[in-house]
C-alpha cells in the first residue's frame, strides 16, 4: 500500500500552509460521545507531536448549549504547552473572555454568522447584536495583547435561508474584521460551496479590499466538495486552512452540517502538491485511529481508512 503520495506540483500554489486544527474544539462539540478532560489533553498533545503548530482547544460557552466542552477550565489547566504551538480558544461574549483571560490564554475566536437566522439560533441575537456584543470582546483581548481571529458562518448556504449572497457575506465579514480581528475564517457550514463559487467569494472580498492573507477557509464534506474546495482557495492565494483531525465534528446549530475536512486527506493533498505544512501524517494518522476508538466509532476520513491497517514496518514488499 502507498503510505504518500506521488509529488507533482502545481503552478500558483503556495510553498506552504498552515493548518489551523479545529478538531479538539468544533470537532469533539459536536460529537454525541463526551469524552474525559484526561483524553481531550491527550488528543492536543498528540496532534502537537504530529506537527501541528495551531490547535484550537476548546471553548468557553456555557456548558448548557455546549455540554461536550465544560471542562475548558480543566482541560487547559492540564495542557503541557509546546513552545512554538498555539492554542487559541473560542470565546462567545466578555464572560467567555474574563475566563480566557483568567487562564493565560493568548489567542481567541469570536464566532458569526452570515445570515440572519443562524445569527438568532446559534447567537440568539441578530447579526448586528452579535457585533455589538463582540466589540468589546475584541477591544480588551487586543488591549490584553492577544491574537483574534474571527469565524464566519453560513458563507455559502444556510439551512433556512438557502444560497447566501456573495455581498451579504464580504459585508458581514468585512465588519468583524473591522472590529480588529487579524484573520477571517470562512466557513461552509453545510458543506454546499463549490470550486467556482470559493472563487466567486475570494475575488469579492480581494475587490472589497481583503486579500487572500487575511483569509482562512472552513470547509465540510457534506457533499464531497471539501478537498476541491480547498485548493480553489489555494490558488486564490488563501494560506490558512481549516481542518479537524479524524474529519470529525459538524455544527450542533446546522443539522445538515456533517464533518469538517479532515486533516489527515488535506495533508495527503497537499503532499502530493509539494506543498510543506510541517505535519507528520503517520502520526496523525495513529492519533485519529486511537481517537476514533474513544468515540466508538470509525473514523470518516478517507486517509486514515486507508492508512489505517498495518503500520509501514509490517508492510509487505
């Protein structure tokens, strides 16, 4: 069995990318198993091992919308900090805040929508209230000297609103970024985007006045397109990509959001391109294949389908 790929590179992509690994937070959020704070500290430190330099590590929402993440606490008191590895953490509202600050911690996200009616579900506010609830949010995490970054939801198609209108998401993302946020994620919550349609939205903004280096992409695999997705925005000039370990999580506000892309087959992808991310993929792949057996259940990703049998040592020649 293959355990690489072949290289051949592309014209106009990046030497290299980083990949913002979300699976310890928006992946284990939507997971109906709730796993141990112990095996949450282990998943961080075994993807640091694997080379991931940026790993989201949880959340400080209140434990009645997100019961998977109450131990944020806990779990980043246990956490044994690898120099050079960032560990941001989502934040809704300034309680969210006092608790990050109270903690040391040096990166956030702040966490909108696109639509109007995701807003109200997932924030319980409109799309204006969840930007005058993160201004301040915002403010006195710059003042404190932290990172911020801001996700945005909906960018391609909402449940209930359908097909959102490429304006309607430069508008509402070129807000937050306004608001002081160095990054702007965005993201397919339903997995509905296409390569044209990532295109469409990256010129928009380029043309609105945010470049591809204030841009990350988000992508899920509800309908296949993640992959393909992904490297639209690479040659658009994106360098930061969203991904979770294993392909695991979703939304727990979207019900038709199935997993985000999953680490492991964009690291193939972008191996097989000669693109650098300074990520180890056995690695990675043994740590969703241990990951996988606490969940109890298989892994979605095709990679660690694939690569998951007998280790490199036992292969036959």
């Amino acid at each position: 069995m293959m355990r690489a790929p072949f290289q051949a590179p592309m014209e106009g992509l990046p030497d290299r990318v980083t990949i913002y690994e979300v699976g310890p937070r928006d992946g284990l959020q939507n997971e109906s198993a709730i796993l141990p704070v112990e095996v949450k500290a282990e998943l961080v430190a075994r993807l640091a091992r694997a080379g991931l330099a940026t790993i989201e590590a949880t959340s400080f929402v209140h434990p009645k919308w997100v019961p998977q993440l109450a131990d944020a606490e806990e779990l980043l008191g246990r956490l044994d900090r690898v120099p050079g590895v960032r560990y941001p953490v989502l934040v809704p509202n300034e309680r969210g805040l006092d608790r990050a600050l109270g903690l040391g911690v040096t990166d956030i996200a702040i966490f909108g929508s696109a639509t109007e009616t995701f807003a109200r579900r997932n924030l319980n506010r409109s799309v204006d209230g969840s930007i005058e609830m993160f201004t301040p949010v915002v403010e006195r995490a710059l003042d404190a000297g932290l990172a911020v970054r801001a996700y945005l939801s909906m960018c391609f198609g909402d449940p209930w609103e359908g097909p959102v209108p490429v304006e309607q998401v430069v508008r509402h993302g070129r807000r937050l970024l306004d608001l002081g946020c160095s990054q702007l994620s965005l993201g397919d919550t339903i997995g509905v985007g296409t390569p044209g349609h990532v295109t469409a939205l990256l010129r928009a903004f380029a043309e609105a006045g945010v470049g591809p280096e204030r841009l990350a992409v988000h992508f899920h695999d509800t309908y296949g397109q993640a992959l393909a997705n992904t490297l639209s925005a690479l040659r658009a000039g994106v360098t930061v990509v969203d991904a979770s370990a294993g392909g695991i999580g979703g939304c727990p506000y979207a019900q038709s959001a199935t997993g985000n892309l999953a680490t492991e087959d964009l690291v193939w992808m972008l191996s097989g391109l000669g693109v650098e991310t300074g990520v180890d993929l056995e690695s990675l792949v043994g740590t969703s294949v241990w990951l996988a057996g606490e969940l109890g259940r298989p892994s979605p990703s095709r990679v660690v389908q694939a690569l998951a049998g007998k280790p490199p040592a036992e292969e036959e020649e």
